[in-house]
C-alpha cells in the first residue's frame, strides 16, 4: 500500500457518513420493513469471475436495507435499497498486510418460492461500489469506482431473522482496462426492525 492512498481514517468516515445519510427519519420508517445485515466472510480464488485469487483475504461488513417494495402473490417478491460498508483485510508473506473499504448502494430483488416470506429464499442485487485501493494482494483494479453485484441464498425464521450465504463481485464492467473482478463469499444473519 503507498503512502499517498487516503487514510483509513477518512474511508471509516465516509462510509459512516454515507450509511446515515441514507437512514429514514423515525418517523417515516414503518417497524418490519428495515433490516441490519451484520456480515463475515473472506477473499475467493479465481474459480468463478476474478482472474487472480485473494483466498486468503479476511471479511467483516454491515448493511442497512430499507424495503420499499412488498408484493405477496404465488411467489413473494421483494424490493429493497441496500447500503453497506465492508473491511476486508490479508497478511502476506513479509509482514505485509492489505486493507480495502468497500462502500456500495444498490437495489436487491428477494423472492420466496412460497406466498408468505417466510422460509428460503433467493437474492440478486446489482448496484456501485467505491473500493478505497486499487491494489489488495494479487489483484489490480484499473478504477476504484465499480460494478456491484451479489447473488445470495437464504433462510427467513420465525420471528423474521433471517440468514444467508453471499456471493458478491465487483469490477469496472469492462469501462477500463484491465477489468480482473475482485470476489468475496459471506456469511450474513439479518435483523428487522
């Protein structure tokens, strides 16, 4: 990592700021209908988009999802609005250590096979991210602002916690060059409010 990359410090704070800007007041939120996604997972080897791997690469993240779109029917479709601030970390050999903040807002579609939203479900979301480095471990980005996208499976229980594991990539889309895609897997238990 050089020396002119922006402090970790600044990063921490923009992310911060950006997930509470987007918060609703309390008084517009309706209680059931917001969900805080605590996340832990890791880097991923080059078996699916990436071209290089960053197996190694620790994990930690936090969601805020607003849901603004609720349609029960034979398959229960939901919209929501996701914000989410994202650390990932890896020590090398040497001593070396590579840190990367991750900020994305997209919107993600859930649908449960049955009428009710309850049980399993599927997930896809495909928005933006800001990646604070361009460079973590054996990965070049060429942009630092890129694509993102996340497929996930799930399981609502009652009382409407929920938990899933997530595949998430990020890439510039091809909008620069070279376009190597940086993966990651989670594991992630959801809470509504």
């Amino acid at each position: 990592m050089s020396e002119s990359h922006t402090p970790v410090t600044k990063s921490y704070f923009f992310g911060l700021l950006l997930i509470l800007a987007a918060l609703p007041s309390p008084s517009h939120a309706e209680k059931g209908n917001q969900e805080l996604i605590l996340s832990g997972g890791g880097g991923m080897g080059n078996f699916l988009i990436q071209q290089d791997s960053n197996a190694g690469a620790k994990l930690v993240g936090a969601n805020w999802s607003y849901q603004f779109y609720d349609y029960p029917s034979q398959h229960h479709l939901q919209w929501w609005a996701q914000v989410s601030y994202s650390y990932m970390w890896d020590e090398r050999a040497g001593g070396i250590e590579d840190r990367q903040h991750i900020v994305e807002v997209k919107p993600v579609l859930r649908m449960y096979p049955s009428a009710e939203a309850k049980g399993f479900f599927g997930e896809a979301g495909l928005g933006a991210a800001y990646l604070d480095e361009r460079e973590f471990g054996n990965i070049s980005l060429s942009t630092n602002l890129n694509f993102s996208m996340h497929f996930a499976a799930g399981y609502t229980f009652p009382g409407d916690c929920a938990v899933s594991l997530r595949y998430s990539h990020f890439s510039n889309g091809y909008t620069n060059t070279p376009n190597p895609g940086f993966d990651f897997f989670s594991l992630n238990w959801h809470i509504p409010f």
